[in-house]
C-alpha cells in the first residue's frame, strides 16, 4: 500500500511554511503521484533533518518533492540558476512531500517524532 507524508521545517515562519507546502502538493500532482483518498500527515521536523530524510527515501525509490530556500522569490529562471549554482549538500530544505510504501512512510514519521521528543 502506498502511503504519503508530507514534512515540513518547524522553524518557518507560517506563511512560509505554507507556501512550501502548495508547492510540495502542486509538484506531486504534476508527477503524478499517488493522491490516495486518506489525508496525509504533515510533520513539523527540525530543517537539518530534511535533507537525511529526503535521502533515504529516495534511496527507498520513494517519489519526493522537495522545496528549498533557493527557490523563493524573483522569477523560476533566477531560481533555476539559484539552485544549480548550489551543492545539494547546502541547500536548506523547506518541505518534502513522500509517497511510498506504508512501511517506509511510517519509519520516517517515526524518525522525525523520536527526534522532535529528544
């Protein structure tokens, strides 16, 4: 069974936070992604925790939609230099969006729950 989640970095700002998250939706269903008909969880998780979970589900072969720092104002064409100018390793995710197996899905939950309750 495929399961999603959506997280998103607990340090934003809710406006901010808010936008990454449409954009994280958005960029699911242009992938065409499973929407599923069960609400997605969203987790809040600390933003250095992003870029770990983003790897392991890729790894997993999850789909994953990411929205970073570098993808904010100006226009897409100064974004697009902005984020291929930029090592994956410093970029500051701001939300990712997952659909995978349920397993996974809820391994990684789990991962962000265990590290907010440290």
């Amino acid at each position: 069974m495929t399961a999603r989640v959506a997280f998103v970095a607990a340090d934003l700002p809710f406006g901010v936070a808010a936008n990454a998250l449409a954009h994280v939706a958005l960029g699911f269903a242009t992938l065409g992604a499973p929407s599923g008909s069960e609400p997605a969880p969203i987790v809040l998780t600390a933003n250095s925790r992003l870029a770990t979970l983003r790897r392991q589900a890729r790894a997993a072969g999850a789909a994953v939609v990411d929205f970073t720092a570098g993808m904010t104002g100006e226009t897409w064409v100064e974004q697009l230099a902005r984020m291929a100018a930029l090592p994956e390793a410093e970029q500051r995710y701001y939300a990712l969006a997952i659909a995978g197996p349920a397993p996974l899905i809820e391994s990684l939950v789990a991962q962000a729950d265990a590290e907010a309750a440290a």
